[in-house]
C-alpha cells in the first residue's frame, strides 16, 4: 500500500497553524498528532516520521491557552522585577529560570519601574493569561495587588527582603539588619561624620529598610542622626557621583559614607578621585551588593554580599514543590548576608 503523502504547507489556511490543520495535512486523525507530540512511541514510525515532518514544514506551535483551559495549567510562571538592565536581578533570575525549568516551567518578565502602581499593571496584565505562580521583587505592594494574588489562589513568592507577613511565600534577608551591620562597622572603625547614599524609597521597601539601619545603627552607637548627611538618589554610578558631590559640598566635614548599592558606592569613589580625596584616608566609602566591580576598583570596595542567586534559586523551588502538590517547609526563608571588608573602608 502507497504510503500517503502529507499535503504540501501551501494548502494550509493562512494563520497560525492549529491541530487540526497538521492532522489533514497529514492525513491523520488529530488524536494522532497529540500522540506524536506527547507519547511518540506509540505511533508507527512511518506515521510518526510524517507527522513530525508536517509539524517542521507548518512551524506547527502549541496553544498553551487552549491547553490551559483544559488542564487549569498554563505551564508560565511570571517574575515582576523593577529593571532589566540592573545585573542583581538578572542573577536572581537566573537562579529562579534555572529551578524551574526542569519541571516544565517558562518564565514571563515585566519591569514595574520601581512603581507599585506599575506593579499591579503588570500583575493583572499576567494573571489575564493564566500564570500558575509569580515572582515578585520586595515585600511592598498595593492594596489590589495583594488582594488580586490572594484571591487568584495561586504560588506567589516575594523576594529580596524579608517579612513576617508575606502574601504567600518570600525569600530574601533584611535589608534592616544588613544596612545596619556595615553601618556598625564604619562605627567601629571610628570614622566620625557618616553620611549615607541611597535609593529613593518610594515603592522601594530594600531602599527604605537600608537608610532604617543606618539610622538604626547610629541611633544605637548614641550618635545623633543628621539628615544634612543624608542624600537619596536613583540607582547607578552617574547618580552616585553627583550625590557624593552634594554631600561634600553640603557637608564638607563628612569622614565616611554607606552607600546603598554598589553602583552608587562606585560612582561616589569615581568623585572622589577627581577631587583627589584619598579613600579611605580622607573619606571612606562602604557599599552594598558585592558586584564584581567591587572588587576590582581602586581601592576596592568594602561592601555587603547577598545571595542572588541563591534567592531566585530557592524561590523556583518552593513554587516548584507547590504546584507539584507537594508541602513546602519554610514559607519564610531568610538566606542571610555577609560582610565583606575591603580596601575602601
């Protein structure tokens, strides 16, 4: 008997290619092409190798949607991050794709901007496509984004800070406690006028819980708090510059600065260097985040390291575990920090 031949992909209708297209096409049942995808070795190879051409030929895609409604799974996880150009996240979600991925998971991105509001957008925006579980950066939302998470029923992991009252899940360590360490530490080796470089705070709860403990630290060491020593800004190293020029200028007699993120802590030794201010004889810097340029600048940065990837990597775990049924242990899992003293400082 004269094998059939599958149609040529000219005569498919124009449009994303459907199931049943590829089960004419092939001159099969629709049932067939479903077992080809999934459970191959159930079909005879001659069928099997005409279908698997057809669905070449056609750039034949599943419909997850479709697949979805059938199954109440999608197989997406979404991740709401504040940039896509800021290197510590993208670690973070490294750590958290590559959990995923062996169960079958893809993950979807959106950027909020650093907005809460841009935030909820964005969660409804993903929980409209069916996601089975999200990721999202820090522990401050809106009231309708909480409320939409809670009642959608599904995984939600916060990460990079730490709460006692996650919506769900959260993994991260406290900014509170990490900000305040490397502050204690400028304390005790006796630099007298500590300035601080930060974030904004706004819809940024890492940024506010890192100025909380330096003023925390300091309030503590009985050092009077001096918002004249205090400058917040947006996160990179032109930033960082520029801040470190307000505060010298604002504050000339300043000895030492915590900065909030490595980047600004760069850009805030780059301005020193230009003014030709020996660091850390003239002013000593501390940052935060341990990128690897902390490392390799001149003198090198003393500085706080995180677990990046530790943090995504665990958060991919625990929504893993969930939707596989299986019991999570820890809802709150704090991953820690540790100090890392350089040259700087």
């Amino acid at each position: 008997m004269r094998t059939p031949r599958a149609r040529p992909p000219k005569s498919l209708s124009p449009g994303r290619t459907r199931l049943s297209d590829v089960a004419r096409a092939a001159s099969v049942s629709t049932m067939t092409v479903v077992r080809v995808l999934h459970e191959p070795h159930k079909v005879a190879a001659a069928t099997r190798a005409r279908v698997t051409r057809v669905l070449t030929e056609t750039a034949y895609t599943p419909d997850l949607v479709a697949r979805g409604l059938v199954s109440n799974k999608s197989g997406l996880v979404a991740a709401v991050i504040p940039l896509l150009t800021n290197s510590l996240i993208a670690e973070i979600i490294q750590g958290l794709s590559e959990a995923l991925a062996p169960a079958g998971f893809h993950l979807l991105l959106g950027a909020s901007g650093f907005s809460a509001t841009e935030e909820e957008v964005l969660v409804r925006a993903f929980l409209s496509r069916r996601i089975d579980a999200i990721f999202l950066t820090g522990v401050s939302h809106t009231k309708e984004t909480i409320r939409m998470l809670k009642r959608a029923g599904i995984p939600v992991v916060e990460g990079g800070n730490v709460t006692d009252r996650p919506i769900d899940m959260v993994v991260g360590y406290s900014n509170v406690k990490a900000a305040a360490e490397i502050t204690r530490y400028l304390v005790k080796r006796g630099y007298a006028k500590i300035g601080y470089i930060g974030a904004f705070p706004q819809d940024n709860d890492r940024a506010r819980d890192r100025r909380r403990g330096y003023e925390l630290a300091l309030a503590r060491s009985g050092r009077k708090l001096d918002p004249g020593l205090c400058v917040e800004t947006t996160l990179d190293m032109d930033a960082g510059s520029h801040a470190m020029a307000t505060l010298i200028k604002r504050r000339p007699d300043v000895r030492a600065v915590f900065c909030s993120a490595d980047a600004i802590a760069v850009g805030a030794l780059f301005e020193c260097k230009r003014r030709n201010f020996a660091v850390p004889e003239r002013i000593a810097l501390a940052g935060f985040d341990d990128l690897a340029i902390a490392g390799q600048v001149v003198p090198s940065l003393t500085t706080l390291r995180v677990p990046r990837y530790l943090i995504g990597q665990r958060a991919g775990e625990m929504i893993r575990d969930r939707l596989a049924g299986l019991p999570v242990k820890r809802r709150i899992v704090d991953t820690g920090f540790e100090l890392v003293p350089r040259d700087s400082a």
